[in-house]
C-alpha cells in the first residue's frame, strides 16, 4: 500500500474512534405531544423563525426541529386554510 493510503485509512480510522455517538429518543405514535421533548429545555430551538435546530437532552438523545413562520402557508390552492399552516416539525431517528 501507498503511504497516502495508510494515512488516509489510519485518519478516517480514528474520526471512527473518536466520534461522539447519538441516540434518537422513543416516540410513540399516538397523536400525543407528551412524548417530544418540553418546550422549555435545552433542546428548543433558537426563537427565530425558518431554522432547523438539532437538539440534545444530558443522555444525548436528541430531536430534529424546524420551527416554520406562522401564516405563510401556500395560497395557490382554489380555497387556502390558514389551520393547517406548519409552523414546527420535530423528526427523530
């Protein structure tokens, strides 16, 4: 082998070691919010709106956020319906 390639695979090697590990919470799908996480942890995203926010609890388990601007929903529809305007996704895996 080259010594590029030693040092290429040694390097990516030990990212592999080092690397912190991340945990996805359990969420039951149920139509409950109980089970995402508190809106007044450390894991809320920032207060602006049009960010994604990936948020981690001390155990480092963790949730995507996107929290959306309110009142932008689509208006090229026959009959737009300001009730279901998104304003905050929360994805875990």
């Amino acid at each position: 082998m080259s010594r590029r390639l030693i040092i290429i695979v040694t390097t990516v090697a030990a990212f592999e070691i080092v690397a912190p590990t991340a945990s996805a919470r359990t969420i039951t799908v149920d139509g409950s919010v109980s089970d995402w996480d508190e809106a007044t942890s450390e894991m809320d995203p920032p207060g602006q709106s049009n960010v994604g926010h990936v948020g981690r609890d001390p155990s480092e388990e963790g949730e995507w956020i996107w929290r959306d601007a309110a009142g932008d929903e689509r208006t090229d529809f026959a009959t737009p319906d300001g009730r279901v305007d998104l304003t905050e996704l929360r994805i875990t895996g």
